[in-house]
C-alpha cells in the first residue's frame, strides 16, 4: 500500500485552494537500475479530486510527471467543513483514498 | 529445451489482455467498470507533440494571451520543473500540458467541473530543454500557450 497523501485545502478569498502530495515512485520504464536492467513504468494514470461529494477534478496523467507528485487545483463555493476526497490509480492497479477538510 | 519464464509471463499477460478486449466488445464489461481503462493511452504513449495533440481531440489550435503558463526560464533539475497553468477563457473545460521533446510529450490532463476553476499547479520531468505547452479547451475550442524551459541536468535518464 502506498504512502497516504498529504491533503491540505484552505479558503482563500473566494476561492478555496487544493493542495495534495502523493507519495509515488513515478518510474518511466526508461530508467535503468545499478546493474543496467531497465525498471519497469510504474505510475499514476488517473486521480480525481471530489468536494462535497462532487467530482472537480478528474485527472490523466503520464510518466512526465515528477516523482512523489504534486497537484495544486482552485475551486469556487466551497466552504469550511467540506469534505475533499483524493483518489488516485496506476498503472498496475494499485489505488489511494484520502480525505481531508476545507479549512 | 529450456524454458524462458519472462517470455512465458509476457504470452500470458497478451492473452489476458486479449480476453479482456474481447469481452469489452462483446459489451459485457463496459470500458468504465474496468481499472484506468479511461487513460487515454493513445494521447499519452503518443511519440510527438502532433500526435498527443490528436490523441486529446486538439486537431487545431489558437493561442490565447488568456491561457497563462508559468515556468521557469531555466530548470536545474529536469526531474523536478513546477508549472503554473490558469485559464481565464470563460467555460474552459480542460487543461493539457505537454513537454514537447519529452518521450511522450503529454504530461497531464485535467477536466474541471462544479466550480473548479481552471487553474492548476505541477511539477513536471524534463529530459532535455524543450518547449513547454499548455492547452485548454473553452466551449469546444482549444487554445494553446508554450514557453521555453532550458534544462541544465536532465530529468529522464535518472
């Protein structure tokens, strides 16, 4: 099981500011080990982001996208005690749920 | 003769898959209820920007002074370049960013919904200095905004 995500989603005037950081090797399958075999891809292919119970983001993302990523996303109308719920999938159907809470 | 256990794994994996196709066609298995089946892998495994642009539906493209791409000039580390998109285009739907000479050059797709605002923040890899491109999708009509990124130590290779 992967590493839990750090979720952190704050208001900021009138909109409320999404932050999260998923713990992920984000391998290529380029990358070659010490002993010069190829590592194999193994990578985030999809993660969705839902406040309040509906979808705001829905996200495909590839190889180019560093490891342990990153996502910043804004959003209009929500409010403090909403809960956000962060899903991610790769490519070899490992998954990750967290939540966190507008603050 | 001896056997090659990985050439064994790959032949089964193939038939799977095959099997798995074949009951999508069959419509018994609707593409959704299978796990990341809506990765666009055509988009993503695409080898060059026109290809990746085909594969999101952006056959044609306009730039836009409204579609804002925030990078930097020069990255010292390729494995870890932030990128800044915001679209200010009303009704934009979507936002792709492509690394143009990365492997595959699409890095990221994100549709928006129920109030998010079209604005995202990443942090990309980058093999090599290359453009860097940011498509948004407004009312059915794609925009596009690119700058260039040079890359000191590349981020691909490890």
């Amino acid at each position: 099981m992967a590493d839990p995500m750090k979720i952190r989603a704050q208001i900021k005037g009138d909109v409320a500011e999404i932050r999260i950081l998923m713990g992920h090797p984000m391998e290529t399958g380029q990358r070659k080990d010490a002993a010069g075999a190829t590592v194999p891809a193994h990578f985030i292919q999809s993660m969705t982001v839902d406040v309040a119970g509906k979808r705001v983001v829905d996200g495909q993302i590839g190889t180019s996208v560093s490891r342990n990523p990153v996502f910043g996303f804004k959003m209009k109308g929500a409010k403090a005690g909403d809960k956000v719920v962060v899903n991610w999938v790769d490519n070899k159907g490992d998954k990750r749920t967290d939540e966190a809470t507008v603050a | 003769m001896e056997m090659n256990p990985a050439r064994r794994t790959v032949l089964r994996g193939a038939g799977s898959l095959g099997a798995l196709s074949a009951l999508v066609l069959a419509g018994v298995l609707k593409p959704t209820a299978v796990y990341a089946a809506d990765w666009n892998k055509a988009a993503f495994e695409a080898k060059d920007t026109a290809g990746a642009l085909k594969g999101i539906g952006a056959a044609s493209t306009s730039e836009s002074k409204d579609l804002m791409l925030k990078v930097p000039d020069i990255a010292e580390n390729g494995a870890v370049v932030p990128v800044d998109v915001t679209c200010n285009i009303p009704k934009t739907s979507s936002i792709s960013i492509l690394v143009e000479k990365n492997p595959s050059p699409l890095c990221a797709h994100f549709e928006f919904a129920n109030g998010a605002v079209a604005d995202v923040s990443a942090r990309l890899k980058m093999g090599q200095t290359s453009l860097v491109k940011a498509v948004a999708k407004a009312d059915g009509k794609f925009y596009t905004a690119q700058k260039e990124v040079k890359v000191t130590v590349g981020g691909c290779g490890g």
